[in-house]
C-alpha cells in the first residue's frame, strides 16, 4: 500500500469515528457534517462526500473510489463525549497534535466512559423532580417525597437500562414505578398529592436531548434525520405515559 | 406572587436545570452556564404569564431567550452549543398539562383530555417555533460579523 493511500486511509478512519462517536452520543447532524468536513480539510483532502444519516454514515474523500461506511448501531446521551471531539478536532486544526495522535485519542475516548458517579446520578434524578415539582405546582410540602420518588425512579431506569438496553422499555417501567410509588407513598399519608408527585419525578426522564436535536434537525434541512430524533422523542414520551396510564387505570 | 415565591422558583429552576445536565453528562465546566440560561428562559416565561401575555407567547419567548443566550455561551466557552440549550428547555417543558392529558386519558374523560393534549401541542408548537427564531437570530449575528471582518 502506497504512503497516500495510508494517510487517506488514516484520513477517513479519524474523521468516521469521530462522526459515529458524536451521532452515538447524542449530537445533531449538522455539527457532524461540520466535523468531519473540518477533519477532512485539515488534513489536506481536495475535497470530501459526506452522506451522514443518523444509523449510518457514508463519507469519501478527493473523489476516490472506494467510500468507506460506518454504522451506527448504539445510541446513548453523553454530551460530554461531544465536547471533547470538538475538543480534539479544534486541537488538530491549531496544528496542537497529529492526525496519528487525534486517532488513537478518538479510539481510547471511544472505549471509555466517564460518567458522573452513579451516587451523584441519583442526588441529580433527585434535585431535578423536587425542585420542579415546587417550580409547576407550588405544593412545598410535598418536596421530599418527590425527591425521594423521583431518585428511586431514576435508579429503576438506570438498572433496567443496564440489562435489557432498551430504552423505552426501562422508561415505561420506571414510569409505571414511579406511578406505584406515588399512590402507595400517599396512601400511607407521605404525601398530599399523588399527581404532583408523579408530575415532578417523571421530569428526569423527559427525552429533552432528541426534542432539541430533532428541532435543530429539520431547520438545518436534514428532512429524514430531524423528523426520526422526532419519532424517538415521541415515543419516549409516549412510553412515559402509558406507565403512568397504566398506574392510574388501576386506582 | 411574592418575592419569596419568585426567589424559590429561580433557585429551584437553576438546580433542576443544573441537575439535568447532570444525568446526560454535560462536562463540568458547562454545567453553571448551562444553569442560569436556564433560569433567564424560565424567568421570561414566567414574567409573560404573570402580565397577562399568555402561556404560548410565554414559552415562545423563552425559547428565544435560551437559543441566542445558548449560542453566546457556545462562543464564549467554544463548546457545542447543544451542551448549554438541552437542559435548558426542561423547565419549560409542559409535563403538568402532558400529565393532566394521560391522566384524563385513562379516567376516560376525553373532553377534558383533549383541551390538555391542545395545550401540550401549543406549548410544544411554541418551544420549537421560539427556537427556530432563535437560529435567525443567530445567522443574522453570525452575517453580521462576517461582513464586519472583511470591512
């Protein structure tokens, strides 16, 4: 293999794994469609093809054949991975590291994970149900209890994410959780108001990331990608809201 | 509503806003930012309401305010500017009318669940048109400075 077909090789490789990390994470298609044209053009390709769809991107360089695929299979919100590919690129386009170096780092952020600690999750699950339950309904005393119904609801999504990895399948549970948990905790005279308690604990998981992304989607033009993220955040809240359903039938 | 209301509402609008960011793992730095856009969407919401300009132009106006402030964080911080806009949305959110409407749903009083399911589809209509002009907003700004460094 000839030196310039390593190097578009190399080219290609960094650009498509930084636009699958980026899509996989929870970014919107223009920013990737920027990326990888920067990527490419920092590098010294002429020109680039980019065809970046959100399960799947399709990108060739100098007009070459031989465009290379790369799926994208899993789908997961870490913003933070986000930040540092555009980290990264910035870094290879101030000439800071090497294309080489820009791989392998792509590479290693793509194995690890650093979320926050899991104690930290659940202090946050509880800080963003509580809270907004006063924010919506103005009910103060009923702050604790939705704290508290609230975290163990996230632990359930949390736990339920890990071993079956389907995520509208852990949100209606965790709904329907949250739900229970609501009428017994009222039931047994903790709270006051069951709606305003299942009000604010269900509020960590509103699928906030695919509502922005799908909005932010269809202005930029992406008419296939913007309404899809749409789809995903509909049924998301759809799923949120057969649980509670589900729940309240039974009363 | 008095001042205390008010005050409880802005801290717990910016410690929600904060602790979501939290759970989608918004890196450290973008996380106190990301907070106080919050509050300044929720603050306007909340102002249009109490004079009188409706929960709809409410909503549109704080989502304005939280895609131009968002873009002036991203150049500032140079970081994406989703990080700063996700978390921000989320106390504008309808989930006590999306709520109502599931509620009303499955007690099978539909009448009422309609006027609720309007309300979620207005609110949300509203969010997203605000963001839509936040983005013109944000291309004028970014023609505007073009044309200036090549004067």
């Amino acid at each position: 293999m000839s030196s310039q077909k390593k190097r578009d090789q190399l080219i290609l490789h960094t650009a498509l794994t930084a636009g699958r990390i980026m899509i996989e994470n929870g970014s919107e298609i223009e920013r990737v469609e920027d990326t990888m044209t920067r990527i490419a053009h920092n590098a010294g390709a002429q020109t680039s093809q980019l065809f970046v769809m959100i399960t799947g991107i399709l990108m060739a360089i100098n007009g070459e054949v031989g465009a290379q695929i790369e799926p994208v299979k899993r789908r997961t919100f870490d913003l933070e991975k986000i930040a540092v590919v555009n980290d990264l690129s910035r870094q290879y386009a101030d000439h800071k590291i090497d294309l080489r170096q820009f791989a392998d780092r792509l590479d290693h952020l793509d194995s690890v994970s650093r979320y926050f600690p899991f104690w930290l999750q659940m202090v946050a699950a509880a800080m963003v149900s509580g809270p907004l339950e006063v924010v919506f309904r103005h009910n103060l005393p009923d702050f604790w209890i939705t704290c508290l119904v609230g975290m163990l609801g996230w632990w359930v999504y949390y736990v339920l994410n890990k071993f079956i990895q389907i995520r509208f399948l852990s949100e209606f549970t965790a709904a329907a959780a949250i739900g229970v948990m609501a009428v017994v905790f009222v039931h047994m005279g903790l709270g006051n108001s069951v709606d305003d308690i299942i009000i604010g604990s269900v509020m960590p998981l509103v699928p906030g990331v695919p509502i922005t992304n799908s909005v932010r989607d269809i202005l930029a033009g992406n008419l296939v990608s913007g309404p899809a993220r749409g789809v995903e955040a509909l049924v998301s809240a759809a799923a949120i809201g057969f649980g509670i359903a589900m729940v309240l039938q039974f009363l | 509503m008095s001042v205390l209301e008010f005050i409880i509402e802005v801290a717990g609008t910016y410690v929600a806003t904060l602790a979501f960011g939290i759970l989608i793992n918004i890196p450290r730095r973008a996380l106190n930012v990301g907070g106080w856009i919050g509050v300044l969407g929720y603050v306007l919401y909340r102002f249009t309401v109490l004079w009188g300009g409706g929960y709809v132009i409410g909503n549109l106006l704080g989502a304005v305010a939280i895609g131009v402030a968002s873009l002036q964080a991203a150049k500032l911080k140079k970081m994406p500017m989703i990080l700063f806009n996700i978390p921000a949305i989320v106390p504008l959110v309808p989930g006590g009318q999306a709520y109502q409407m599931i509620k009303n749903f499955a007690l099978g009083n539909n009448s009422t669940a309609l006027v609720f399911l309007l309300q979620v589809v207005m609110i949300s209509g509203a969010i997203a048109f605000g963001f839509l002009l936040s983005e013109l907003v944000n291309r004028i700004q970014r023609r505007f400075w073009r044309h200036r460094k090549r004067l």
